[in-house]
C-alpha cells in the first residue's frame, strides 16, 4: 500500500451485511474505520422519524461520520437502479430528496449519489432524459442549501442491463450539461471504480485525466468485486494515482467481502483506515469547473 492520506470508508450497504443495520457502524468502528456511507437503507422514501434517529444513533454512538449517501433508488435486490427518470416512480425520488437531504445533513454527510433509474419499456429516451434533468436540478437544489454535493454514477452493463449510463465519459457528459446549461454547480460525478473497470475503462488512466472531477470514489476488485487483491487490479498503482492528481475526498469500500467482512480489510493496514476531514475548506471536489465539450445525446 502506498503511504498516502487517502481517507477511506466503509459501505454498509454490502459490508458487514452479516449484522442487522444498527450494528454494523460499531462493526466498522472496531475494524478501525471512522467512516461509513450507505445505499438508502430503507423500504419508503420517508420513513418514520423513529427510524431515522435509531439509524442516526447507531452512527454516532459508534463514533463514526457519514459520509455519502444514496437517495432512494427504489428496490435494488429486485433489479431497480434508481428512481429519477422513471416517470412512475419520479414522485417517490421526489419525496425522497429533502428527507434524504436533510438525513445527510443530520450527520455531516455532504455527498448525495442519485442513481439514474433503468430504462423504461414504452418510454423514449428523450422523455426519461427530461425527467432525469429535472429531477437532479431538483436533488442539486436541495442540496446546495446544507453545503452537499449530488453525485452521478455509471454502472456496468454485465449486470445492470437496463442502466443507460456505463462509462465514465457518458456521466460526465451529464455532469457538464447540468452545470453548463442548468448553471448547478454542485454536481459531480461518482467515479465507482469497479463498474468502469468492468466495462473495459482504464481507471488508472481516468484517474490521471478526470481525478480532480470526481466527487466521490468507489472500489472493488475486477471482476468479482471483492476487497482489493481479490482479482487483477493493480491498487497500489491505482490508489497512488489518486492521492498524485490531487483527489481529496473518500474512497468508498464497496466491495462483496470473500469470506467474512472483518477479515477481509488485510489489504488496508490498520493506520489507513482512521479518516479525518475529507477536504479542506473551500475544496469541494463538484467546484471545479470544465471546458470540456458537452455531447448533443445528453441534451
């Protein structure tokens, strides 16, 4: 492992799952970590304030920041991958943004990932491309007024077959037309390091051209997505790349765990896990601006 500061979080998500949720942030507090994200983790868009506190409890109780969560994204175990551009569950993202807004803020957390929504038999592209413009303005809004960030995130067609947006040029494609054409600024893109690999990216060398545009970064190991060293990745090479081109945020650990998730963190020497503020003042990664020319599929 190079010694570098990158600051690294744990996905609760798809980590610790052995654990009811409450437990896991203590899991992860005991295997060194100071940080967690998560997927939405519950079944409404607004669940009852009662389980927003226990959830929010169990974070803080464990002495642990949040510091990346998903907006609703509808039921992932049965194949959705996000609400925003299906116009029978746009309502439900949109009654999910200022709860999950304002559940974010609760505990510090300043990066929001919208997933894009797969697409919908019977409804043309342009129409769900609307709808998904639309409602990210939305979510961007929301946002900006406690400081966060909305992220977007391409996802690998090998297993999400119906999700339009699978290459890192396409998501920053829609990251520019929203902060050029709908002026928002607070929007970046999720560089989720697995998905890209497996779609054939070089994510070393989008590490080296597009670093300091990245809001937020996740990985796993190519192709099984387990814990780094698991498959043919080279991390120490990857990893150093980040902290070279200037990245300060988290790197998210968004990996299936091979055998039990206590064990699988031997890649990562204890010292690295602890994490402390993610940027400096006034360096959030979605403020950096492009010149990069925005694509007509987009619009």
């Amino acid at each position: 492992m190079p010694g570098d500061p990158l600051r690294y979080d744990v996905n609760l998500s798809i980590l610790f799952t052995e654990l009811p949720l409450l437990e896991r942030p203590a899991a992860a507090a005991a295997a060194g970590f100071t940080a967690v994200e998560l997927w939405w983790p519950f079944s409404e868009p607004d669940p009852p304030e009662r389980d927003l506190a226990a959830l929010r409890r169990a974070i803080t109780d464990a002495g642990t920041q949040l510091v990346g969560l998903n907006f609703d994204a509808g039921d992932m175990a049965a194949g959705d991958r996000g609400l925003l551009s299906r116009p029978a569950q746009s309502a439900r993202f949109r009654t999910n943004i200022d709860v999950a807004v304002d559940f974010a803020a609760s505990l510090g957390c300043t990066v929001l990932n919208a997933l894009y929504g797969n697409t919908e038999p019977g409804v043309s592209q342009s129409t769900q491309r609307e709808l998904a413009t639309e409602n990210l303005v939305l979510a961007a809004r929301s946002a900006s007024r406690v400081g966060a960030t909305v992220v977007i995130e391409a996802l690998n067609s090998h297993e999400n077959a119906r999700y339009p947006i699978t290459s890192s040029r396409h998501a920053l494609e829609i990251v520019d037309y929203l902060r050029v054409v709908h002026q928002v600024s607070n929007i970046a893109f999720l560089a989720d390091l697995y998905h890209l690999a497996r779609m054939g990216e070089s994510v070393q060398r989008l590490v080296e051209q597009h670093a300091a545009r990245f809001g937020h970064v996740q990985i796993a190991d190519v192709p099984g997505r387990g814990q780094p060293g698991t498959g043919e990745l080279d991390w120490d090479a990857v990893l150093t790349a980040l902290t070279r081109h200037g990245y300060q945020g988290y790197v998210g650990l968004e990996y299936r765990p091979v055998g039990p998730s206590a064990d699988s963190f031997d890649w990562l020497p204890r010292a690295h896990r602890a994490a402390g503020s993610p940027n400096p003042a006034g360096t959030n990664p979605a403020d950096v601006s492009t010149t990069e020319p925005i694509e007509e599929s987009v619009r």
